[in-house]
C-alpha cells in the first residue's frame, strides 16, 4: 500500500464510523453538554444545608418597601433596610449547623413622605455585633443568641433573617415539579409593622429547574406566600387586625455545596385595623421588594 492509498484508507468513513474513536467522542460531547444544562425533569435531589467547621459564608439582605398609612396615622412612609451578615460555621452534630455570626454592615430607615426620619437608625450599633444561630439541615432556625442589644437592634438582625427569602427545606428527595409547604409565625414588630402580633407566613414552594454550574448542581426554588395575622390575645382589648396579602421569591441552592445563593422577590399586603369607638376601620397597604445572596 502507497502513502495516497494509505491516506484514503485513514479518513475512509467506513474506517471512521467503525472506530472506537468515534463513539467516544460522542460520549464525551453528550457529557458536555450535560454539564452545562439543565437535569433530567426525573432526576431527584436531597435538599440540605451542609458545612465544614471554620467554613465562613458572607449574605447581603436588602428590603424596600413603601407604605400607604392614612394620614391620622402617619401618612405615606418608605421602610430601606440593609444588611450584610459573615456566617462561620463553629460545629456540625448531626442535623444541627451552629453558626458564628456577625454584622459586617448595616443601616435602617423609615421616613416619611416629606423625608422625615419616623425612627431613630441603630444600625451604628450594630456593625461589629456578633451573635450565635443554629439551623437544621432543612434551614429551620433553632437558635438565634444576641446579647447586649436593645429590643430594636435585636429585632433588625431577626427580621433580616427571617425575610431574607431563604425556605424551608422538604423533608424527602424532590424532583422537578414536586412541591411542599411550610408555616412561619414572625411578631409583627420585627417586620417594621406597629401591630399587636404576629405576621403569619404560608410558604407553597416549589422546584422550579435542576442544573449544572461548573462542579456543582443548582436548584431553583419559587416560594408562594400568602400573608395572615394572629392578634395578640388580650394586647389592645377590642382592637381588631386583619391581613391579607402576598410575596413571591424566586431562589437558588447549590445542592453540591448545601447553602444558598440568592433569593429575589416582591410582596404587596393590606392590613385593615379596627379601632373601637373611632367608628371605622383604617387600612394600611404596602408593597415591596427584598433581595438576599452570598458576597464574593
């Protein structure tokens, strides 16, 4: 056989198709390209928090929201609050993560129409403050330890934690399309509401879409919220508050590494309170949006 009947036979397609080559480079394209798209719809996952001791976590917290206040009451005012919050795991036992925590930087305000500040900002005294948190695999708070704070300082670093849009984890293995639920019970007062209660959250949460980002696997989480309240009994005798409302968040969890990466959504609410011998009901309604994610 000469060169040029050497070269024909080399690049033959009979030759190619019956190569063992070929086949592998199918394969390794396929892989590929699974990699940097979405899972298989059937494909289950486990969804769990997971670290390491010493592993540390930076999350911004941010919410606006706008409040429509009858003008007996305060009138119109803008609630801005921010956060960023350095989370380093101290220990790992079994279902339960502890965390180190501490407030990197931080502001609040809430103003008026005209732009006059309606609460003293005591975010000054909060940078620098450290404080402890536990949570189980499945993102349930266990324990939120804060010492040396005032009633509002505390209740700042809680409410960031607690509407940073971060659900509940299910309790079995989830594939795309699979939901389930979870209730939240949050005082009023540590969402920025002047109520006598408690902020009833009622989470429908669903798997929206698995993917690949480099080494890892990403779920994508829409929460559905319904709002309620819960008077307390006996605070303000013959008061009456009721709520209605909603909030949308659309999340994303790295399954691989077992924590969070961001959380975007929007609420809109209407609290109606009841006022004996005033004769009327006065309705405040407001409407917002709220961003959490991981720092580089």
């Amino acid at each position: 056989m000469n060169g040029r009947q050497m070269d024909r036979y080399l690049v033959s397609p009979r030759r190619l198709g019956g190569s063992p080559l070929v086949p592998l480079l199918i394969l390794t394209a396929a892989a590929a390209a699974a990699a940097a798209g979405p899972l298989q719809a059937q494909d289950a996952v486990r969804l769990r928090l997971d670290s390491t001791a010493g592993e540390s976590l930076t999350y911004k917290f941010e919410l606006s929201l706008d409040i429509a206040v009858p003008p007996e009451l305060g009138g119109a005012q803008r609630l801005e609050s921010l956060m960023v919050l350095q989370q380093t795991t101290r220990n790992v036992r079994g279902d339960t993560l502890y965390f180190n925590s501490a407030v990197q930087d931080a502001h609040f305000s809430l103003r008026s129409a005209e732009g006059v500040e309606m609460l003293p900002d005591a975010s000054a005294d909060l940078v620098g403050q450290s404080f402890r948190t536990a949570f189980t695999r499945r993102a349930q708070p266990v324990i939120i330890e804060i010492e040396g704070q005032s009633s509002q300082a505390n209740a700042q670093i809680r409410s960031a934690l607690r509407q940073g849009g971060f659900p509940t984890l299910p309790e079995r293995a989830v594939r795309v399309g699979d939901r389930w639920k979870d209730t939240v019970r949050i005082r009023a007062a540590e969402m920025g509401m002047a109520a006598p209660g408690f902020l009833i959250l009622i989470n429908d949460i669903s798997l929206q879409r698995l993917s690949r980002s480099g080494s890892s696997t990403i779920a994508d989480i829409l929460v559905e919220t319904a709002y309620d309240f819960e008077p307390d009994q006996g605070a303000l005798p013959g008061v009456s508050v009721e709520m209605t409302g909603s909030r949308a968040d659309s999340v994303r969890f790295d399954v691989t590494r077992g924590h969070f990466l961001s959380a975007r959504g929007a609420q809109d609410f209407t609290m109606s309170l009841t006022v004996p011998g005033l004769g009327q009901a006065f309705a405040v309604r407001g409407s917002g949006e709220s961003s959490a994610g991981l720092v580089d």
